[in-house]
C-alpha cells in the first residue's frame, strides 16, 4: 500500500492538529445549539470520528451515501442517493461533513436536495478542497486545507476503494490510477 504513495501531502500531526481547530471554530459558532452532523459516505468517515470527538456539544450524526465517482479519478458530474438520512432535519442546524471538494457537482446536488427539506441552518464543512477544479460555485463554511490538483488517498479518501485507511493524506502515483483499466 505504502509503495503506490509518491509523497505525504497532509500528516497524521498536520491532519490532528487542523481537525482539532476546526472543531474549536465550530463549537464556538454553535455554542447553545443542537446540531446534527451529517457525514457523505464512505470518505468522510474518518474525518467525522476525529470531528466530532472535538465538538464538545450536544449533537447527533447521521451519514448519507451518495455516487459521483465509481473507480475514476474524474467527476461524472451525476449524483445519486446510495442511503439517505435516519433523522428527519426541518428545522434543524445542519453540518454537512465532506472529505474533499472538488469539482463541487456531489456538494452542489446534495445541497438542493437538503435545502429543500427546509432545515434551520445548512452549512458544509470539508477537510479537503481542490479550488482549480471547481466547476460548480459551492461555499464552505469550515475548510481544512486547500491543495493542488492532485488524486490524493489515506484517511478515509480511496482510490479504487483502496488506501481508505491510511493515517495520512498522500499523493498517490500516477501509474497506479493509468495502469488500471477499471
Ligand atoms: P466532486 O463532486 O467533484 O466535488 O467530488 C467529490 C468527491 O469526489 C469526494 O467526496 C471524493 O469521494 C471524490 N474525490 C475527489 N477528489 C478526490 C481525490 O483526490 N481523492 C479521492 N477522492 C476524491
Ligand atoms: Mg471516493
């Protein structure tokens, strides 16, 4: 697994430290408010586990599956419903909670679709953003950290369904994705 990684791009210190910040940031704007996490599956969800251990308020999480991207390393620019929300959110104060945004056509479709159950608040926080490839105008609230155009992996992103599980963020060769027929 290790092998197909070209470089660390975020560390495991740089990851912790950054999530911890993010958490602090997001208790203070929410401070007396009950929120509900709403975590994008399957990406988010190691992010989520060490965001909401540093969100030290009443919240619930929920997780919503959603498919943009199959085994390619591009946007098919088409989102559809794997697994819906248990809990009902009108009139709740939602934090949406994404690994990565990207061309921005996953978050801008699932905001349509959230918005239109008429929440209290709606607001996205992602660890990842790739502003260069942007093709949809989508805000986040809470940002992580901003990289360049590059497929990374590790700490819950995967190639392939691969690589979920490593603690860091890495750059991931580009033979491993151009030998790969799927
Ligand atoms: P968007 O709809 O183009 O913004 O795509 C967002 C989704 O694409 C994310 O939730 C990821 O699952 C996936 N994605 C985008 N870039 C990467 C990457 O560099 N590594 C792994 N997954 C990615
Ligand atoms: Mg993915």
């Amino acid at each position: 697994m290790e092998e197909d990684i070209e470089r660390v791009l975020i560390s495991e210190d740089q990851l912790k430290q950054k999530v911890q910040e993010m958490g602090k940031a997001i208790s203070e704007d929410y401070a007396g408010k009950s929120l509900i996490l709403v975590g994008i599956l399957k990406g988010s969800f190691v992010f989520m586990s060490d965001l909401c251990r540093s969100i030290p308020l009443p919240c619930t999480v929920d997780f919503m599956a959603v498919s943009s991207y199959a085994n390619s390393t591009t946007s098919s620019g088409r989102v559809q419903i794997l697994k819906d929300l248990s809990e009902n959110i009108t009139g709740r104060d939602i934090l949406v909670v994404e690994d990565i945004l990207d061309s921005g056509n996953t978050l801008y479709s699932l905001n349509q679709l959230l918005l239109a159950r008429k929440p209290a608040s709606l607001r996205l926080c992602t660890l990842l953003d790739k502003p260069d490839r942007r093709t949809r105008e989508v805000h986040a609230d809470y940002s992580g950290f901003s990289i360049p155009d590059v497929f990374v992996v590790g700490y819950g992103l995967d190639y392939g369904e691969q690589y979920r599980n490593l603690p860091y963020i890495g750059i991931l060769k580009p033979e491993v994705y151009s030998s790969d027929n799927t």
